[in-house]
C-alpha cells in the first residue's frame, strides 16, 4: 500500500473535485502522474470501488482510451466489478457501439449499487452523449418488471422528479419491501428534490403516515424528511419529526440545523440551545458547523452563560455558507457578549451602542430574515442586556428599525416630483377666466419674448413635465 499519508491527501482532494492539485501532490510525493498512482493502489486493492472509479474519471478526462481499456481490464473484486461496468457502458457509448452498449446498460441498471456522485457523472455523460432518451427507455422497463438496482432507482426518480413527477413515489412500497435499507437511496432523493422545490405540504405527510416507521430508521431518509419539510415552510411538522435528533448516533450536523431553526420558530429556545450544543460537543462538522456554532452561541448569550457562548462564538470558522437567520443570531450574541464582558452600570452605554450597529447589520440581512422572528431575537438580546445592567427595556427600545443604505437620486426624485404636484396644484386653482387676477390691467402685461416661452420653468416646459411618462428612480 502507498505511503497512506499521501493516499489521504490525494483522496481528500479528490474528493473535493481539486483534481490538479491532486495531481500536482502526487507528482511531488511518488514522482509519478494521478493515474498511474490510482492504478497502483487500485492493484493493491482490487475491491475498492471509490479507487476504479477515480482511476477511470482521470483518463476520461485525458481523453485517454487506451489507458481506460487497459483499466477496465484489470481484475476488479465486489462492489469494483458493477463499477467496472458502469463504465465499460460509458466507454462503449463514447466509441457508438450502439448494440453492445444497450445490452450492456441493461445490465448494468439492473445491477449492484454505485456511489451517487457516479450516478450523477453517469447521468450527464450520457447527456453530454445525447442518450439520454436511451436510458429514460432503459430505466423504465427495470422499473416495469421490477428488476431495478437501487442506484439506478434514485436515478430514475431524481428525473421524475425533475419533471415534477411526484407519483414515483408509488413504486416506494415495493422497493422497500424488496430491497429494505438499500430503498433509503432513491426514498432520500425524493425528499431531496422535493424539499428543494419547496412542495413537501400535502406529499411528505403522507409519505410520513405509509414509511414513517421505516424511514426513521435511516439515516439518509431521517435527515432528507426534516429537511424537505423545513425548507417548505413546515415548521412545526419539522420539530415533532427531528424530535431528539441529538441523541441519535447518526446524527449530523445539518439535521440538528434544521432542527434549531423549526425549534426557533416556535419560541423553543433552551431546546434549541441543547441540540446546537450537542453538535459542538461531538466535533460534528459539516456545511452546516458554523450556523450550530452561532446557535448554541445565542441560546448561552440569552441565558448569561458568558464562557460557554464565548467559546461557541471562538469555535465559528467562517467557512459554512451564508445563512442569514443565523447570521442574526452570531451578531446578536456579539452583543450581549459585550455587555456581558463590562460591569453593571457600563451596560447602558453598550445597549445604546448596540442597538444603532444592530440595525446597521439588520438593514444588511433584512430581505432574507423573517420579519416577525428576527424582531423577537433582537427584543431577546436586549432583555438579556437589561438584566445584566439591571434596567430596564422599554417597548421602544424593543422596535427594530433598520438602518439601511438609501440612495440618494431616490430623494431627489421625491422632492422633484412635490414641486411639480404643488405647480400643477397652483395651475388648477386659476380658472381661465381669472387668469389675469394678478395683473390689474392686462393691457399692462408684457409678452415674453419668443426665444424666452419655452425656457426651463416657463409654463410650456412645465406643461411637459406634468405630461410625459415619469422615469423610475435608478435603484
């Protein structure tokens, strides 16, 4: 076996789609180029699907085909061999060896189960080959006489879905019963992209009331079904399914996410205090480590527990997506901390200060906040504020006005535009026959000259303004 230092290297980068860093580590390390490292290790461990299919991913994208034959050629072992033939498919479509390469995909979605990211690179080659009609033809008759991998079955319902197609979920049943824990596959994928479309209301309850019992058992299934009823809106249906996620051995990162944030929504705070926490104490990083960190970090704020929520802010990395909700909270502990940090009577000067950076960073965040659950997360953080500075908060500190970023042509245009309401006003108060009441004797008026009837301000120009179509002011 290669020295395993660089074995985890290069798979952590490979994993994490660096190829030519990958490539340049492993020219430092062994001397030698991606592929021909791959294949070693892949001769030293001829089971290792992952191994076979970085391997051939390599020479695919070096266009190198002999390289590719001379892979497909080696002795494969388990879960290797269906990856083998995943991509001997591939190939065969690449080189339009029409008869064989159906016959081949035939086999092969019928067969044993392959990573989803292949999956997925499996699916756009093969529309980058224009055959995708090909395998939708191939996908369906598996599914008709029952015979689908559950690889292919999570393909399969991924373009249902895609089409909107939420009646796939009728072959459910019987792929459970079929093919037990290897189901959870396509079942996840399901609530996956249901979940993303935001459409779970009327469809995840009832998958709930006919696979609930089964789909708690899993994993995958467990987190995707909190997921996707978060993501719609379902807030409360959130809570009673994740309901003690952080005391599951699988749990992770992202499901007590979704957790807290079901939690918040229902003024559960302690609760959602507990499962953030939970994260944290178990080192359970994810994409979702930073929004955990600044969760726990809020519920200590709030209760006064000044060291545990210093050092849930301390363990925040920067490196999670964005999040506005919990961005809120990360700011909101910033300042209780601070006042925290300060004796007593310093508080009030704080909570002043506080409270004018605090809609500065509310003017930033507010398209993307709920309106109802920020203000009370903010009206949260200063109660804790007064208690620590034994004053109180009045219900006008408690209002939280944004201080966002106006620009400044906006103002103009209003003023612009009052001006010309109040001439326009003016001009209506003169009948026609009384336009002359502030001449005593018209004789006496004098007519302007011609090149001076139309200047700016004259009533022609004004005329014109109050009659053609308004711009909208630059935003």
């Amino acid at each position: 076996m290669p020295d395993d230092a660089t074995f985890s290297e290069v798979k952590r980068l490979l994993e994490a789609g660096r190829e030519r860093e990958a490539a340049s580590h492993v020219q430092w390390k062994e001397s030698t180029t991606l592929a021909a490292y791959l294949e070693r290790c892949f001769r030293e461990q001829p089971g290792d699907a992952w191994l076979l299919d970085m391997l051939c991913r390599e020479l695919w994208r070096q266009n190198d085909r002999a390289g590719l034959e001379i892979a497909l050629q080696l002795p494969a072992e388990g879960r290797a061999e269906t990856m083998k033939a995943a991509w001997q498919v591939l190939v065969q479509a690449r080189n339009e060896d029409r008869a064989d390469m159906e016959a081949a995909l035939t086999r092969v979605v019928r067969g044993g189960l392959l990573s989803a990211d292949f999956i997925m690179l499996f699916e756009r080659e093969m529309a980058s080959l224009k055959l995708l009609r090909l395998l939708d033809t191939v996908l369906e008759a598996a599914v008709a006489d029952e015979t689908i991998g559950m690889s292919f079955a999570a393909l399969f319902t991924r373009r249902a879905c895609h089409r909107k197609q939420w009646e796939v979920r009728r072959h459910f049943a019987r792929w459970i019963e079929k093919n037990g824990e290897a189901a959870a596959e396509p079942v996840a994928v399901f609530l996956d992209l249901i979940g993303d479309l935001r459409e779970a209301a009327g469809i995840v309850p009832e998958l709930i009331a006919a696979h609930g019992d089964w789909m708690q058992k899993h994993s995958a299934t467990y987190g995707k079904c909190g997921y996707a009823l978060a993501n719609s809106g379902m807030q409360v249906e959130t809570a009673a399914w994740l309901e003690g996620c952080e005391r599951r051995e699988d749990m992770k990162g992202w499901i007590a996410a979704n957790q807290v944030s079901a939690l918040w929504h229902q003024q559960r705070y302690p609760e959602a205090t507990r499962v953030a926490a939970t994260v944290l104490e178990r080192n359970l990083k994810d994409v979702a480590w930073d929004w955990n960190a600044s969760a726990a970090a809020f519920g200590h704020a709030l209760e006064g527990r000044t060291s545990e929520s210093s050092a849930a802010m301390a363990r925040i990395t920067g490196e999670s997506e964005a999040h506005a909700e919990f961005t809120w909270a990360m700011e909101l502990s910033r300042s209780v901390l601070r006042a925290l940090g300060l004796p007593a009577p310093e508080a009030k000067r704080v909570f002043q200060e506080e409270r004018q950076r605090l809609a500065l960073v509310h003017g930033r965040l507010s398209s993307k906040l709920d309106e109802e659950a920020s203000a009370q997360r903010y009206r949260l953080a200063l109660e804790a504020i007064g208690r620590h500075g034994g004053f109180r908060v009045w219900p006008w500190h408690r209002r939280l006005k944004s201080t966002a970023s106006v620009n400044p042509l906006k103002g103009l245009f209003w003023i612009g535009g009052v001006v010309l309401l109040c001439m326009a006003v003016l001009r209506g108060c003169i009948r026609p026959d009384e336009s002359n009441f502030l001449i005593e004797n018209p004789a006496d008026s004098i007519e302007l000259p011609k090149d001076m009837q139309d200047r700016p301000g004259s009533a022609t120009e004004i005329d014109k303004l109050m009659t053609a179509p308004q711009a909208r002011p630059v935003r």
